[in-house]
C-alpha cells in the first residue's frame, strides 16, 4: 500500500488540522482514497488522511489563503 509522507513538523500540524492542505509535484495519490501518513520510514503511520480532491495548479496562482491552509505564515514561506 502506498503511503503519505511529511517531515515531522507537518505531520504534527495534520495531526492537530491546523494543515489542510498540501502541494506535492508527483500525481500518484487520488482523490477520495484514504492514505497512511508517515513522519519517520521505519515507524508506523502516525494516522490515516483522506485525500477530498485535487486541483492541478501553477506555483504563481497559488493564493495566500491556500498556503495558509498549508501550513505557511505567507508566500514568501511557502
């Protein structure tokens, strides 16, 4: 089964749903699946998240809004 994988920091923010959403460059997680969350290769996964939709996006149309969501303070952050 493949998994999703985040540094520790990030995960924790998933965790606590103060990250709500993500930019990945790869296109293998679908949307509606629900997938492990990892931290750390050789632990188990910290939880289970659910992928609720995906939009493809250029890097310059990303708002300040969504990268809040992402766990960011602003774009220069991001």
């Amino acid at each position: 089964m493949r998994f999703i994988s985040f540094k520790k920091k990030y995960a924790e923010l998933i965790i606590s749903r103060r990250k709500t959403a993500t930019v990945r460059l790869t296109d293998v997680f679908e949307a509606g699946k629900v997938y492990p969350l990892r931290a750390d290769w050789f632990k188990p996964p910290l939880c289970h998240i659910k992928i609720p939709s995906k939009k493809r996006k250029r890097l310059k149309a990303i708002s300040h809004e969504e990268t809040l969501k992402g766990g960011f303070s602003n774009l220069v952050e991001f």
